[in-house]
C-alpha cells in the first residue's frame, strides 16, 4: 500500500471532521497541511512530532473515517 502524504491526510480529516474540530487539535491539524512526510519540518518542529501532537488531542475525533487516518498516520509513525 502506497502511503499518502501527511497534507493529504490532513485534508481528509478537515472535510470529514468539520467544524467540530477540537481546538486543541487543530493547530496541528493546520501545520499537517504544511507537511509531506514525517522528517519534514514545520517551523520548529519535526512532522513527527505534530503528528503525534495531533494525534493526542484529536481524541474526540471519532468514527470510521476518523480511526482508518489515526491507523495511517500511526503507521507513517512507524506504529
């Protein structure tokens, strides 16, 4: 399976997520618009380390499509 780019990732989950995006999650929901793979940087900080920030506020995004793009941005983490 190919993986996707993280801005990609990132646009999906903004259409599905919607206007119910958590406001901790979404400053790093808008910086993965910025990132292609995980070694990319976004100002300070590694992709990985947005990803993962993301990941740990976006426990209130919630579904099928939700936990199919949190299992592929874990897997681009290498997890």
């Amino acid at each position: 399976m190919n993986t996707r780019p993280i801005n990609e990732i990132a646009s999906e989950i903004y259409q599905n997520w919607g206007s119910k995006i958590n406001f901790a999650a979404k400053p790093y929901l808008k910086a993965m618009t910025f990132l292609d793979k995980p070694t990319d940087k976004y100002i300070h900080d590694s992709g990985r380390e947005i990803v993962l920030l993301f990941l740990c506020n976006a426990t209130t995004y919630r579904g099928e499509t939700a936990r199919r793009v949190k299992a592929e941005l874990k897997k681009l983490l290498g997890g």
